[in-house]
C-alpha cells in the first residue's frame, strides 16, 4: 500500500498562501487610511500576513519534493530507499504530549499521529536523520496529517504487514502470560520476540465476570445534603414573613446560604448516587461507569493491552487500572499521553472496594492481554 503527500500539502499551501495575501493587501490599505495606533495595528497584521505566506511557500515547497511511503510485505520503503521486516524493530504511531489538550470532559481526541519506525541494530533508513527516544533509534517517517490518505489505512497496512512489531502499548510492557501460537496479524506489545496471539474464547476461564463498587456510599452523603437543604429552607421561610423566630438576626441570614448550598449538594450527590462508580471486568471485555456518567463498554477485541500501576506521568503512587487500546480505536473515557501511545486510566484502585481483588480478576480474563510493567 503506498501513500503519498502532496496532495493535502499543497492544498494547505495554496489555502495559507492565499489568505495571507488577501489579508496582507488588506493590511496594506489600512495602514495607507488609517493614522496613529490604528496604522500600528495594520503593521502587526501585515507581518502576520507575511509569516501565513510564507508557511504557505513553504507548504508548497514541501509538496514539490519527492515523497512515497510504502508498506507491504517486504518492509517500508521510502523514495531514497527502504528497509525489510527482518530489519525493523517495531513500528508505532506516535502522538505528541505537547500538543495534548483536553477538553472540558478531557476525551478530546490528539492531533493526528506521527509514524516512527524503530530499526535493528546496524539498519539505517536513508534519506532521514535517526533520533533517540527511551534508549531506542528512531526515525520519524512521516505526520499522519500530512498524508492525502487517511489514518485508518495507515493503520490498516500497518496491522496486516508489521503484525506484532506494530507497538499498540508502550514497549517497556512485557505479556504476563503468552498462550496460543504466534500470530502476524494483531498489534503487539513491542518487538517480535514479545509477540504472541491473544486468548481465543476457549481459552478464556469459565469464571463468572465480577463487578467493583465505589469504596465509599454516596447515600449518605444524598441524605446529608438533603437534611441540611431542608433545614436550611425551612429557616429561610420566616425571613419572607418578617419573623425570626430563632437566633440572632445575622444568624438568620445564613439560612439563604445554607439552603442553596444544601440544594446544590442534593443534585450533585444525587447524580452520583444514581450514577455511582462501577467497573466489571468478565469474558467479553470491561465496563467502566464514572460517578455522574454513562458506562462505558470495551471488549476484549478493543484493547491491546491492560495492566495495574502507577499513572504515568504523575507524582502519586496510588495504582490505576490503565488500558491501551487498538490502534484505530477510541474509547469515550479521559486519556493521557505515554511513551507517545494514547493511555486510558480506567480508575484509580484505592476508589473501589475489594480493590486488591482487580489485578487478579484482570489477569484472569485479559490472558495474553495483561501486561507487566518494565
């Protein structure tokens, strides 16, 4: 399967080079009008204008040179020359931290992935300059979003040609377990030799699936917010009829506060409480429900990889159930950013009860799935 570039390159240097002129000549003929801070701000929009047309030439540049990425059964292969799967380590898509930001519900999705290839010891990919990322060379091949085709038919060729070296998880995991024979035709952890197939359904544990519940009872905390919206209600009423018949009068006027506080508790504990924390994990995959939010459903054939530990990137030492899935796949639950793989921090152990129960109940049905840190 080749893929090429200068399409979509050369659109977004026509699109960028034009708009930069049209407002560039706009810019010009402000400066000419206008006097003072206005002709100020025609300069700081004429030299926006110049850098615009200038990315675009530069974007039409890019497009002019030479580009083909090839991915088949003899390797990858670039215009200045290739390497075969016998000299390739692992290939993975890449995202950047940096430009990693959540929204409000933080399940924004990242910008387009970029494609490294990870070479064996010796093998050079000419053309490009190797960099070094986690003790590993690396080449940065080619920015998804630069591609005229899309990302799932990079991940489509990946899949079907580098097989196992195709890294869906962060290559310091390593499989707990590895039953069944080696297979060409699923995501890996890392390199060849960590490859193995995933758990077939006869392989899977005749255990009923379990489910977690939320540590502490939100019922409580429902009731509580309750009593204290109804109390303060009830000693706001008088302040409408002109009686105190209680306290002092800035006491009183407490109650007003009180009451919209007690309010505001009862509906947000209410949603937890109807909504609570839940995570089960069985034969046909996880199901992971946030306090206030729906459940969200993975199976097994969405994840790559999962695992209990710390959640990467931060100072807590307080365990996580993370999961990595497919690449290709999106799951409507927050994520971060790990060893450029998108990570999903289902839910944080000490949350649950029976929490020390979650690890073996994940090695139990993730099989070949469950993976053990570095």
């Amino acid at each position: 399967m080749e893929f090429t570039r200068s399409g979509r390159l050369r659109a977004n240097g026509r699109r960028r080079t034009g708009w930069g002129l049209a407002v560039g000549a706009g810019a010009i003929v402000w400066a000419v009008l206008a006097n003072g801070q206005g002709r100020d701000s025609a300069y700081l929009l004429m030299a926006l204008a110049a850098l615009g047309v200038l990315t675009g030439i530069r974007e039409l540049r890019r497009a002019a040179h030479p580009f083909s990425l090839r991915v088949d059964e003899r390797g990858i292969t670039l215009v200045d020359g290739g390497l075969g799967w016998g000299q390739i380590e692992g290939v993975a898509l890449h995202y950047r931290a940096a430009d990693h930001v959540d929204g409000d519900d933080g399940t924004t999705a990242p910008p387009p992935p970029h494609l490294h290839v990870f070479p064996t010891d010796g093998a050079e990919l000419p053309g490009l300059r190797a960099s070094f990322t986690g003790g590993r060379r690396v080449y940065d091949v080619a920015d998804a979003a630069e591609l005229d085709q899309d990302l799932g038919e990079l991940i489509e060729a990946l899949t079907r040609y580098a097989g196992p070296r195709f890294e869906g998880a962060p290559h310091g995991l390593r499989r707990a377990v590895a039953p069944g024979p080696v297979t060409l035709q699923t995501a890996g952890f890392g390199p060849l030799t960590d490859a193995a197939g995933f758990p077939r359904a006869a392989e899977v544990p005749a255990v009923a699936a379990r489910t977690f519940t939320a540590r502490h009872n939100s019922g409580a905390r429902l009731l509580l917010a309750l009593a204290l919206a109804v109390a303060g209600t009830a000693a706001t009423i008088p302040l409408f009829t002109g009686h105190l018949p209680w306290g002092p009068e800035p006491a009183a006027a407490l109650a007003p506060l009180g009451a919209t506080l007690g309010w505001c508790l009862s509906v947000l504990s209410f949603r937890r409480w109807a909504r609570p924390l839940r995570l089960r994990i069985g034969p046909d995959g996880l199901a992971v429900q946030n306090f206030a939010a729906l459940e969200v459903a993975i199976g097994w054939d969405q994840v790559v990889a999962v695992t209990v530990a710390r959640r990467p990137g931060v100072t807590e030492k307080h365990l996580w159930l993370l999961l990595w899935p497919v690449p290709g796949h999106s799951i409507d639950l927050p994520h971060d950013i790990a060893d450029g793989h998108r990570t999903y921090p289902l839910v944080e152990l000490r949350r649950l009860r029976d929490s020390d129960e979650v690890e073996r109940t994940a090695r139990c049905f993730a099989g070949s799935r469950y993976a053990e840190p570095a």
